[in-house]
C-alpha cells in the first residue's frame, strides 16, 4: 500500500511516527517512510511517502478472490 500523506509540517511528523511504529506489529513486512518534503508553491503544507506492506496481503487477496470465485460458480450469477 503506498500512500502520500500532506499536512503541516508537525502533522506530517506525527505520520511519520505513526507508520513508522506499524512496523512492529506481526502482520507487517516492512514500512518505508520518506523525509519530509515542503510542497511547492506553499510555505506550510508538507509531504511525506509511506509504503507498507502486510505479510498476509496477497494471500488474503488471493483468498478473497478465491471465495469470489465459489460463489459466483453454478449459481449463474455473472461478474
């Protein structure tokens, strides 16, 4: 999941935390947080890049679409 995260410089700060801390949790592979980056043109709105992703993430999608799968089969139902 990628994410682009804009607020004041304190706002953005806090987001970093906030991702950075998710990289403890279990279900998590990695986070990768980037500096933080004024916007152009504006002298107090920021920017800052996340990326995380879940250890489970493309199993469980594969899992969802499995389930998708079984239920539209014989029912005659159409995607």
């Amino acid at each position: 999941m990628k994410l682009r995260v804009m607020g004041t410089a304190e706002e953005c700060r806090l987001a970093q935390a906030y991702y950075r801390a998710l990289e403890e949790q279990n279900n998590v592979k990695y986070v990768s947080v980037s500096d933080l980056y004024q916007n152009r043109g504006s002298r107090t709105l920021y920017r800052v890049y996340i990326e995380v992703c879940y250890k489970s993430e493309s199993a469980e999608l594969r899992r969802v679409e499995e389930g998708r799968k079984q239920l539209t089969q014989g029912k005659g139902i159409r995607k």
